[in-house]
C-alpha cells in the first residue's frame, strides 16, 4: 500500500502525514462553514446546525486515528492500536475539540453577536483553547513520524488568526446588508502583492533547508504542502474579488465570496509569516 511504502530514498510517504495536517487543520477551522453553506444554499431546511457539524467533526476525529494507526511502524494489529491510542494524549486532544467547538457554535445560527457568553473575551479565549486542542491531537497524530514537536508553534498560531478572523465577522466586520462591501479591496490589492512574495520567500527557505537536510520528519514536510496550496487558493480568491471592481454585489453567493476570501487570505498570511519567521531561526541555528 502507498501509505505504508517506501520511497526511492528509503523514507516512508508522506501522504498519512500530509493529509492528517489537513484534516486537522483545514478541516477543523472550517467544518462549521462548510455545513453552513450547505444549509444556506439548501434553503435553510437545518435551522441547528450544531449537530451537523458535530457529526462532521467526529468524522474527522476517527479520520486522524486512521491515519495515526498507517503511520505506526511497524504495522500493528488496529485493536491493539486503538488500546494504545486511548491511554495517551490523542483522545484527550479529540474530547477537547469536540466538545469546546461545540461550544463555539452556540448560539445554533450565527447571528450579530459573540457566540460565547455573548462577551468578545469569552469568545476569543474559547478559540484559543480550540485551536490548542488541534494542537494537541495534531503533536499526537504525528507522533510516530516526529521527533520534535517544534514546527507545530506556527501551524497553532497562524490558524488562530484564522480563528479569530472568523469570529469577529458577524458581531464587528459584518454590516447585515447582504452586500460585499465589508472588506475594502484595499486589503485584497495589497494581499495579491503580498502573497507571492511569501510563495518565493517560503519556497526559497525550504530548499536551501532541504540541502542541508534541516527538514527531516514528516510533518515538517506536510506543512510545507500546507502552505503552498493555502498561498496559492488565497492568492486566486484575492485576484477573483477584484476581478469584481469596486461595484458592490449583493445576494448570498456575494457575501459567502468574501468572506472565504478574507478568512483564507488571512490565513495562509498568518500561517506563513509563522512558518517563515520559525524556519529562519531553525536555518540560523544551523549555518556556521
């Protein structure tokens, strides 16, 4: 099986590690928007949708300790897996995420207002414990392939960005209009400038890292993949705002359109400028 072949070098895939990097952090940060949008575009027939994305994210939770149980070498039996799994920090990770993501979909339809205790500082602290707990399940996810839990620190903070873009859309970006003219284009000029630079500068950074064999353990190699696809949706979803000029557009596929836009390009920014700033001081301790 590809999961569980080697490669040409000798080294093990990547893809369990890969994809468990995207479950964990693509999936998680935007389950809720992924079952929102489909209760939108549906005609609103799911008015609560918190037990939708409940059943989405365990899903993903069971998806990560599939792949957990393909990076474990050598193979083991799954009981004898699933045993082991349930006495370390995994299954703490996974509670933890469940039950405090439940939490910030309270109330049930978003509205223009806090979802935790109706309070700004509840609410960012909530998505500060949610992002440390996918966290967690990630270090652990990862754990047979990774030797120093290091690279985690700019996938947590970069993601958390994300997260607190998302919650202060509705109770301070959003102005309830139904129209797409929250986000000045200013925003979205200056990120299609921006963007690329990182692209160049991240990819630059790497190479010279790989020739020095610096990144050795799969999930530094899965980040790297991370970013390239997150810098390049972000850049298009940039270039496809102002595509629009500065006419204002109305209408649900309008506001959803930005929104993604401004929550991706917030993201792979965050994330990037992370992982940068992370690979320059691995590099610097390194080079002579």
């Amino acid at each position: 099986m590809m999961d569980r072949a080697v490669s040409a070098g000798g080294r093990r895939s990547d893809w369990p590690a890969i994809t468990a990097v995207f479950i964990l952090v693509i999936g998680f940060t935007y389950s809720d928007d992924v079952i929102e949008f489909f209760s939108r575009t549906s005609g609103g027939r799911f008015p609560d949708l918190r037990w939708e994305i409940l059943a989405l994210d365990m899903a993903l939770v069971a998806g990560t300790a599939v792949l957990k149980w393909q990076m474990t070498a050598p193979p083991r039996n799954f009981g004898e897996f699933l045993r082991g799994l349930l006495r370390g920090w995994w299954p703490v990770g996974a509670f933890l995420v469940l039950i405090i993501h439940l939490l910030l979909l309270i109330p049930a339809a978003p509205g223009q207002r806090w979802t935790v205790g109706d309070t700004p500082w509840l609410t960012l602290l909530t998505n500060a414990a949610f992002v440390g707990a996918m966290g967690l399940m990630l270090v652990s996810a990862l754990s047979p392939t990774s030797a120093s839990p290091g690279w985690i620190l700019p996938v947590i903070s970069g993601t958390f960005m994300a997260q607190l873009a998302s919650a202060l859309w509705y109770p301070v970006i959003d102005k309830g209009s139904g129209c797409a003219d929250n986000i000045s284009s200013e925003y979205f000029n200056g990120m299609v400038q921006v963007l690329p630079v990182l692209l160049v500068t991240l990819g630059l950074e790497v190479s010279y890292l790989r020739n020095t064999n610096a990144i050795r353990e799969p999930g530094q190699r899965a980040v790297s993949v991370l970013m390239v696809i997150l810098l390049c949706s972000a850049e298009a979803l940039a270039f496809s705002v102002l595509a629009k000029g500065d006419r204002v557009t109305c209408g649900t596929a309008a506001t959803w359109h930005e929104y993604v836009a401004f929550i991706i390009t917030v993201h792979a920014a965050a994330i990037s400028l992370a992982t940068l700033a992370w690979l320059l001081l691995a590099s610097t301790r390194r080079r002579p």
